[in-house]
C-alpha cells in the first residue's frame, strides 16, 4: 500500500503520525516549524486522509504500511513522532526494528490497552463518534452546515466536530465525500483500543531501548497513573512530560510549549 505523504525541510528525517480521525494536514503548522531544521514527513495512515482504504486496520499492518514507507523513501533510521494510534504504531514499530529509530515521541498515548469495558470512556467516546459519522447522510449533503447540525446532536464539543468534519469533502460535482474509511473504522474500533504490551505476558527485559520521550496532556485521560506505572515498568529510561491545560489534541492546545518539549528532546544527544 502506498501511503500519502506531504514533504517539509531537509535535514534528519521526522515522520509524523496522526491519530484517529486525523491526517497529516492536521500537523501541517506543526511539521512547517520542525522543518526549520528536519526533513519531516507528514503521512496520511490507511484509512485516513489521501491514503488508500482497506478492510483491515490493526497495529500491525500500520507497522507493517509504516516500513514500506521508509524503505519506500530510503529510511533506514528516523525520530517517530506518534499522536494517539500514530503513537501506538510508532510503538509497534519500534518493538519490531528498534534498529531504525533515531528517536521517538508519543503524544498522550499509553502501549497499554484502553479497553473495550462499557465503563471506559476513551472507548466509549470513540463508539459515539464513529455511530455520529455514520448517522450522517453525505450524499445528500448541500451544505457543510448540514453536517454540523447533524453531529451536534451527539457531539456537542464545536473543536471535535470541527476536526471531524475536516474529513467531509466536496468533489467537483458538488457531492461531499468521507476521506475516512469510516466502515474499517467501525469494524477495527477494538482492536484501534488494544495494547501494544500486554502485561501478563511481556517481559520488559526482552523490550528494545531507544531514546523515547512520552507527551502526556494534563487533562487527557489517556495516560492515567496506571499506564504510567506501566511506562516507567517497560520503559524505565523513558521520560514522561505532562502539558498543563492540555487535553487529548496537546499540540493543538498548546503548540509553542509542545514545541518546546520536543526540540529540547530532538536536540538532546
């Protein structure tokens, strides 16, 4: 599969992952700063923005689409740099070809599973969007305002409906399409919620070392004091920053202290 990608400054290479729902372009100001300095790869995951879709999606075919990408671009090593699922791919990446990691950041992410309990609310969170999405009628769409209305009567958060109805575009003819696979997305939402370590059965001696850096958002649940107990357990040489008034999108809501965070990183030797 051939991933879309977009391409910014020279350098040492950065790849950028995006999260559910996302894309590249939602990094864009992002990866326009870091490219000062690196050559950063903005790419779209399957399913996701200008890439192809397909039926299956679990982390390890996003590893698998993530080494085809580097070998397509002659990588051998890279900084990763993950949001969410983009953060749980660069992960399984890591753990399978530590050798080609320069560096790696993970943004508000846990390689524990969330789970898929009624009582979880990331999961449940998730559930509610993908049913929200699929409730919409795109083809007889005239107005993006239509949309709008139509997720407002699950969504009540403006900021989320506006990043997902950065998917809903309109073709020349008029007609609005998904640049999601909303269908995949539905069908793999449990296995988007698994771990990439299961503690009952990984052993933190056999797990890589590679410079890792964890971004946590203060007010994100997805990072709780457990998953940090389980970071600090496999990844003892980790660090783990927390933004202040930041949720779940931390470089969203934060950008110059994120920023920051992940200069001091990439310039650390």
């Amino acid at each position: 599969m051939e991933l879309y990608s977009r391409h910014l400054g020279s350098g040492e290479p950065v790849i950028i992952l995006h999260g559910l729902y996302g894309s590249g372009d939602n990094w864009y100001s992002i990866g326009r700063e870091l490219a000062k300095r690196f050559s950063v790869f903005l790419m779209d995951q399957r399913n996701h923005g200008h890439s192809p879709h397909h039926e299956m999606l679990n982390y390890q075919v996003l590893s698998d689409d993530l080494q085809k990408f580097m070998n397509a671009h002659r990588l051998n090593q890279a900084v990763l740099l993950g949001h969410s699922m983009g953060g749980k791919t660069a992960m399984t990446f890591g753990l399978q070809h530590p050798e080609r990691i320069h560096k790696m950041i993970v943004v508000d992410i846990s390689p524990l599973s969330y789970g898929i309990r009624a009582e979880s609310p990331e999961f449940e969170g998730h559930r509610r969007i993908i049913e929200a999405l699929q409730s919409i009628d795109h083809e007889h769409l005239t107005r993006r305002e239509e949309a709008d209305q139509q997720l407002a009567k699950s969504i009540s958060s403006p900021a989320i409906r506006q990043f997902l109805l950065k998917n809903l575009k309109r073709t020349p003819e008029g007609k609005f399409i998904w640049m999601l696979n909303i269908q995949s997305l539905a069908d793999n939402l449990s296995l988007l919620s698994e771990g990439i370590i299961h503690e009952d059965e990984t052993d933190p001696r056999g797990i890589p070392q590679f410079p890792l850096l964890f971004i946590k958002g203060a007010r994100s649940g997805y990072i709780g004091p457990h998953d940090e107990e389980a970071i600090r357990h496999y990844f003892p040489w980790a660090g783990i920053v927390e933004i202040p008034g930041t949720g779940h999108w931390v470089h969203a809501d934060q950008p110059d202290a994120f920023l920051t965070i992940v200069r001091q990183f990439l310039a650390e030797h």
